[in-house]
C-alpha cells in the first residue's frame, strides 16, 4: 500500500548549513495498517509525511503508493491516493466556503470534474449523515461558513474530509495537539473510528505517547531521521510509555528529560 526504499531528504544541501532530515529512510505500510510515530523535534516525522505527500521531493530512494511509483509524481496528482489533517485546524479546510460546499469538493476526490451544481438535495442528504457520526451537531448546519466554526470543529471536519473518500494512505500530522484536552479526546476517538469504519491505511505523527500507543496496530520511533525502533501489533498490546522512554534514552545523545516526546 506504501513503501518508502532508501528515502533521503536533505535542507540546504551543499551549503554550511546543510542538515539531512531522512536518512535512507525505508517503511513498508500493508492495507489496512495504522502505523503511529513518535520522536523528539527534528527526527524527520513530519519531513517522512511533506515526503509521501509530494510536497517536498527527494533527494534519493523512492516512494511507492498502490504500487504505483510516485517519487517524481508533483503533490496534487499525488491527492488522488493521499489525504492529510494537519496541526492547524484551519488549514484543512476553506474557511470562505459553507461546510456543505467544504465537503461537496472533499467528496468528490479523485472523480472527474463538470458543469453542474456543487451541492444537490442528494448531496446534502449524504453530508448530514456523515457529519452526524462526528456528534456535534454540524448536520443542522450546512450553510453555515466554516470559518465561524470553532478550532475543534473544523479539525473534526478535516478528519471527515480527509476520510470519506477512503484514500490509499491517510497522514495525520499532530492534528490533535492545537486542541484543548476535551476536543483532542473527541477528534482522538473520531479518527480510530474512520480508521476502523474505512479499513484505511493511516500514518500518524504524534507527541502524545499515550495516543501514540493507544491508537493503531504499529508503532515507530524515529531519531535523527531514520527509524530507531518498531513495534509490531503483538508488542504494541503490553508496551508502555514509561518502556518507550527507556528505548529513547538508550538513543546516543537522548536522554529521559527530553519532553518533546511527552504532550
């Protein structure tokens, strides 16, 4: 469904301040795998997803998705198979637009395109059905702009947008950690259930270790750019936070006061 061979990324390469974000980085996602990631600032966590998403290219090593090779494919032919939620909840969606027009577009991903009204009465049926599971009441309130929605429920409904289509690989880049603790429990429950609803395929980056080890059937770590550690479906049963620390500090250069890993 995904692999990533021997993916190297460098910033500002042949200069003093040249720094390598992956390094020959390879990770192979089957269908239907949950894959979470933890590692401090600056391991490559959110590089590995700019990478699959197409939004930086590589400097080495492929991607494949669908076992189609992608590496020099640019980042909107790439939307075909690749969905994202992103940190900032208002990134995801168009705050101009009504949340019936948000989710016409989100929809109709990967589908030819023609001359015809954006959102019908069917449509409109469909969206209040799939906005009912988000238990918030945006079902009642098609029209309304997305922008007047708070923080916590435009997240929910990028988490909607991205999933509904059930792409190929769905990344989720911290998109509970802009949250206050009770959205971020909500949106944490509403993304198992669309994982699960969807059978997707999803990668999620994470600082909440606790999230990281409650959600999905695989586990990562990454340092430096490159994989550290995996924990298969079996392990990921019993493991802890307090046991993932202990593996960090084992990291040459890491040690258990580094909180980046902590939310």
């Amino acid at each position: 469904m995904l692999s990533l061979d021997q993916v190297t990324k460098r910033f500002f390469p042949g200069t003093v301040n040249e720094r390598v974000a992956l390094d020959q980085l390879s990770l192979t996602l089957n269908e239907g795998d949950f894959v979470t990631v933890i590692g401090s600032n600056g391991a490559g966590k959110s590089t590995m997803l700019n990478v699959i998403s197409g939004r930086y290219p590589t400097d080495g090593g492929c991607v494949v998705i669908d076992g189609k090779d992608v590496t020099k494919s640019p980042e909107h032919k790439r939307a075909a198979w690749v969905a994202r939620v992103f940190q900032d909840p208002m990134a995801g969606t168009s705050p101009h637009l009504t949340i019936e027009e948000n989710l016409a577009i989100a929809f109709r991903r990967g589908q030819g395109r023609g001359l015809g009204m954006a959102v019908t009465r069917a449509g409109r049926e469909v969206y209040r059905e799939a906005l009912a599971t988000l238990e918030l009441g945006l079902e009642n309130r098609l029209q309304m702009r997305v922008g007047m929605l708070s923080g916590g429920q435009r997240q929910a409904l990028s988490l909607l947008m991205a999933t509904y289509a059930q792409p190929s690989i769905l990344l989720l880049d911290e998109h509970t950690a802009a949250l206050d603790p009770s959205r971020a429990e909500l949106i944490t429950r509403l993304t198992g259930e669309a994982v699960a609803r969807h059978n997707l395929t999803a990668l999620m980056v994470t600082h909440n270790m606790h999230q990281a080890i409650e959600l999905g059937n695989r586990l990562i770590m990454m340092h430096e750019g490159r994989i550290v550690l995996e924990v298969d479906e079996a392990a990921k049963r019993s493991i802890t936070a307090e046991a993932l620390l202990e593996e960090f500090s084992k990291i040459k250069g890491a040690s258990l006061s580094d909180r980046t890993l902590l939310d």
